[in-house]
C-alpha cells in the first residue's frame, strides 16, 4: 500500500476541524498529522511537520490564510484556501502567492477529497464556483501587459495548451482537442511550469489570464 496523504487542518472553528479530521480519519489514504487554530500556529506547525497537504481557512486570528501561503512558501507542503466568503480579491493573490486550490467550505466530502488528492498528485484545484468567481474577474479587467510571457519564447502549439489550460480543458481534452497524446500534453505542461516559473496547471491559468493572453489574436 502507498503511504497516506499527511494533513494539516488549520481552521479557528473547533467544530469545522472536528468534522473534517473524522472525514479524512474515516477514509483509507488520509493523515491528519496535527490542527491549528491561528495562522502563526499553522505557520510553525506546517513547517515543523511538513505535511503533504494543509487546508487552511482563509479567515483566522493572528495570520490569514494568505499569511499562511506565504510563511510555509518553503515548504513542499500544498495548501488549499478554504473560505466560506465571496473573497474575490482574495483567490487571485492566493494562488499567486504559492496556494494549490481554492475551496469553499460548503463542498461535499467528495469535492475536499478529490481536491486533496489533486494537489497531492501536483496539480491545481478550484472549485467551479471559484474559477467562475477568479475568470469573471479578469475578464472585467483591462487588458493586461504580458508581462509573464515577455522575453519567454512561446511555440504556437505551447500557446495553444495554455489557452487550453486557462479555459478549463483537463488534459485529455487538450490532447483530443490538439490531436495529441496524453503523455505528449503532460510534457508541454511539465515545459511551460519550467518556462514560466509556475508550479501547477491553477497558476498557468492564472497567469495567462492576468497576461490576457485568452483575448490575443493570433
């Protein structure tokens, strides 16, 4: 058997914990190493412990969840905001600061563990509600200087996946859609995380719609 996903659950709310250390305990695969009420806590305790995956609340005393992105930055552990407030200005900069996925807390057991599971295996989660919410967002904005693509040389085809990405398409659709083989997408994306200085497939699409890049003609 593989080892389990070690956790970290970081929430002021005693209750909120409670609920989702028995969701993890009862489900084979899952680890909570340790809680924490504060985001100071969270901070020492994840660097300390170094769990595979931390679920942070977006909202606690003495340091935020953003707070907390940014104090385990050196860490591998992965964290995923969890918010139950429409914090728009919040998601974006999350995600840029180093966060895996953003969550509301209202998802179902199905939806927190899939999303563990997802960041665990390196890539990005958001939930639909949140990538409407963070796409519905740059779409209002003007459009922005690529700065994050300037001095970088993009091959149409990476342009193309990364249009892909940003748009939502899982990587078999992008292979479907490119006439590509699955594994042939994976290494275009493992490039572009190499190229462009991100680490999941969540911060290339951030980046791409913060660059415009969905709104070029080419």
């Amino acid at each position: 058997m593989s080892d389990p996903i070690r956790l970290v659950l970081a929430d002021d709310d005693q209750d909120f914990r409670r609920i989702y250390r028995r969701l993890f305990e009862r489900t084979a695969g899952f680890q909570v190493m340790d809680e924490a009420a504060t985001g100071r806590q969270a901070i020492r305790k994840i660097n300390a412990l170094r769990p595979d995956v931390a679920l942070v609340d977006v909202q606690m005393p003495d340091g935020s969840g953003l707070d907390v992105v940014r104090g385990v930055a050196s860490s591998p552990t992965r964290v995923i905001v969890l918010t139950t407030f429409d914090l728009d200005e919040y998601i974006a900069e999350a995600l840029r600061d180093g966060a895996a996925g953003f969550l509301l807390k209202n998802a179902s057991s199905a939806e927190i563990l899939a999303a563990v599971k997802a960041v665990h295996a390196g890539h990005g989660s958001l939930a639909p509600e949140v990538t409407a919410r963070l796409m519905g967002q740059f779409s209002q904005r003007p459009r922005a200087v690529p700065h994050a693509f300037a001095g970088v040389r993009l091959s149409e085809r990476e342009l193309q996946v990364i249009r892909l990405v940003a748009a939502g398409w899982s990587n078999q659709q992008i292979a479907d859609e490119l006439f590509l083989t699955l594994p042939t997408v994976r290494t275009y994306l493992r490039r572009l995380f190499l190229k462009l200085d991100v680490s999941d497939r969540t911060q290339l699409a951030v980046l791409a719609h913060e660059a415009g890049l969905l709104h070029e003609r080419r």
